[in-house]
C-alpha cells in the first residue's frame, strides 16, 4: 500500500470511528413528551425559549394547553414555524367542556375549528382536560357522556384521538357507580378513550392497573407524576410513593400509546424538577 492509499484508509477509518461515536450518542438520548402546563409561568414570558430549555432536558413532545382560536397567542401557522425552529411536535392539546367557560375552543364552543386548527399543526390527540367545580353536577355528569361521543365523533373524522383526563373528584359516588366508570360505560371505546392521570387516580386511592384489567384498551394516554409521600403533594417523578414499574408492566392491557410528564407545581425550579423526572425515567427499560 502507497502512501495515499494508507492516509486515505486512515482518515476513511477515522470517520466511520467518529460517526459510529456520533450515532452512538444519538442512541442513548432518549426523547419524551411533557405536559406544557407544568411550565406556563415561563410559557407566558418566553414560548420559544421555553420549549428549547425542554428539548435541552430531552422533552421534544407536546400537549398543549389552552387554544382558544391561537395558540399561545399565535396563529397556527406562526405557532407551526416556533414548533419548527425549537425541534418539537405536539402530540396532543387539552380543551374545556365550554358548561362552565363560553370561550372558543371548548368542546361546547368552536370545538369543529378547534379540530381543523389542532390538526393542522400535526396533533394526534385532543382532550376533554378538566370539570370546573361548578359542573361536577348530577345534571353534568348526566349531560358529559354524550357531549363526549360527539366531540370525539369529530376529533374522529379528522384522524385525531379524543380521550377525558381525570382529576381525583371523578372517583366520587354518582348514583350506584362512580364519576369515571360511569364516563367510560356511557361513551363509545370507538370514540372516546381516557387519559389517565396516573397522580390523581393514586390521590383518590384507586389502583390504575385494576382499571386497566376492568376496561382494557381504554387508557391510551397517561400523565405520569408521583406523589409525595406524607403530604400526598405532587412531586417529581421518581421522588414520590407510585410504583411507575408495575403500572408500566400493565401498559399493553391499557393498551397504552403515548405519555407526558407532568408536574402541577414545584417546591423549586420546574425545569430543575422536570429534569428530576426526565433522568430517573430515562434509566427504566420500558421508556
């Protein structure tokens, strides 16, 4: 071998050798989804800067919060270019039932340009996020079930998924059955599927994978957070008393698609406790 052939097999190797170190890099990064709301503080000051301080964590998947017509203020197409410039995707959106809040973009108001503007930008999910306490009512309750199947119904001929997120107050008694499985008997599993916050059913003392055997294939997004224990306050993942091992052993019964970090609040720096969160998952096996 002449001299050029030898520096060319050289620098040939040393590229593979870089390369190999590159991807294998890129390997171990793992990347999750994060609930926007933990961080709405910094999201009202800065989007942008916000959502590349979650991809620094290694969050680069979204549900959104609050579309009201905009998003974040923004236009779809304004919000799709910040989406672009940051690396990051938005999975799926929260929306109001629109009994209580009259604004656009609930499921009782705007909820059809809501869908068109939700999937423009990419989203796979949309869901039904909370009751405020004025509509946990019996007349409610009696009402949501349908409000459900048809927002879903529409969610459905756009290619979007539509699910309800709990809080704790769904496991309370409504006639001869509870809040939730009264949701979950009364809407079409083709419809309407559940977000389960695995938190809140945890605070309200019920064991998510019971619900999982109980109604297979219904749980197709979780909100992973834990519990503090003691005070029972939301802390960072990982800091808390939820077994997350065996729940995410049971997450071919919930029939389990996609799911968020979330953290409500923090007793120090959020991106510090996300962060928290981001390290103890990304060691466990099933992520």
């Amino acid at each position: 071998m002449n001299r050029s052939s030898f520096l060319k097999t050289i620098a040939a190797g040393a590229a593979g050798l870089y390369a190999a170190n590159l991807f294998a890099g890129n390997a171990k990064k793992k990347y999750m989804a994060v609930q926007l709301f933990s961080v709405r503080e910094a999201v009202s000051k800065n989007l942008e800067g916000t959502l590349e301080k979650l991809v620094g964590i290694g969050y680069n998947e979204l549900e959104i919060y609050g579309y009201d017509g905009l998003f974040f203020g923004k236009t779809p197409a304004e919000f799709k270019t910040i989406l672009k410039n940051t690396g990051v995707k938005v999975v799926s959106s929260h929306h109001l039932t629109g009994f209580e809040l009259k604004s656009k973009g609930t499921l009782k108001n705007g909820w059809e340009q809501a869908v068109e503007d939700l999937h423009s930008i990419g989203a796979q999910y949309m869901a039904c996020a909370y009751l405020f306490p004025n509509e946990r009512t019996t007349e409610v309750y009696a009402a949501l079930p349908d409000l459900l199947n048809k927002s879903g119904e529409k969610a459905a001929a756009a290619g979007i998924g539509f699910a309800y997120h709990n809080h704790d107050f769904e496991f309370e008694k409504y006639n001869n059955t509870l809040v939730y499985d009264h949701l979950i008997t009364n809407t079409s599993s083709k419809l309407v599927n559940m977000e389960l916050d695995l938190y809140w059913i945890s605070k309200a003392g019920k064991d998510p994978v019971a619900y999982f055997n109980k109604y297979p294939g219904r749980f197709p997004l979780w909100h992973v957070k834990d519990m503090e224990a003691g005070t029972g306050a939301i802390t960072e993942v990982g800091h808390g008393t939820i077994n997350f091992d065996r729940i995410f052993a049971a997450r071919k019964t919930a029939g389990l698609k996609k799911w968020f970090v979330e953290q409500d609040t923090s007793k120090g720096d959020i991106f510090e406790s996300l962060k928290f969160s981001y390290d103890y998952l990304a060691e466990k096996k099933y992520i």
